[in-house]
C-alpha cells in the first residue's frame, strides 16, 4: 500500500468514526494514528492530517456541493461508510489541485470497495465523477 493510500485510510477511518460518534474529526484521527499497529511515517501521517483538517474546515461547503451533485440522495439517506469517503474525495477535488482527478477518484472508488458494501465503489464513482466534471471540468 502506497503511503498515499495509507493516508487516505487513515483519513477515511477518522472521518467515519466522527461521523458515527460525533466525536471531533482531529480527536478521531489521533487516536487511529495512536492504535496503529505499525506508526505511520511523517508523510502519511502529514497527508492524513491535510485531508482530516480540510474536511473538517469545509464540512458545510463539501456537503452542499455533495447533497447538490447526488440527485435523489440526501447525504443521511447513505450509508455512512459512503457518505465519509465522498466526502473525503469531495474535499481533496475542492482543495488539493495538486491531486489529478483520477487518481482522487481511484482511490476514493478502491476505499469504499474495501470498506462499504458490495455496490458502494460504483455508488461512489457515480457521484465523484459528476462531482469531478462540475468542479474540475476536463480539458
């Protein structure tokens, strides 16, 4: 697993657990990063906490961008393993240009295959490729 798509998890996980708890997203990550088996590298563990922190300064305006992309879906209609991966990818394709399109939505896709149920990687894509044309037109 590339330190990238371990960030990536990292992030996914502390995003779920907040929003199932309620509990902070920055409380969360801490203590996934502390219950690591191995500890996450400085890059990883910088990465993650990039993503963490931007959804967590953005939540409203990634979720109104969400709800308006994913016709006859309300955000408390997903499940909520979707709901925190789209909004992860949502914050990286609003916030981090840096990241190609393709590569936020792969890695979206591949996270919510391995941790949601059997439909959810083209449930996630359905809406992260509208999100990626309206945010990030091609060409």
């Amino acid at each position: 697993m590339t330190r990238r798509r371990q960030a990536r998890e990292i992030a996914f996980r502390a995003a779920y657990q907040a929003d199932v708890t309620g509990d902070p997203i920055d409380r969360c990550l801490e203590e996934i990063l502390e219950d690591l088996e191995q500890p996450a590298d400085p890059e990883t563990k910088e990465f993650a906490s990039s993503l963490v922190s931007t959804l967590a300064l953005h939540q409203l305006e990634i979720d109104s961008v969400v709800s308006r992309i994913a016709k006859n879906w309300s955000l408390s209609r997903m499940a909520a393993t979707d709901r925190s991966v789209i909004r992860l990818a949502a914050a990286e394709l609003l916030y981090h240009a840096e990241v190609p399109v393709r590569v936020t939505l792969d890695e979206a896709i591949e996270i919510a295959k391995k941790y949601g149920m059997e439909t959810s990687g083209a449930f996630v894509n359905g809406i992260l490729d509208r999100l990626a044309h309206d945010v990030r037109p091609p060409g």
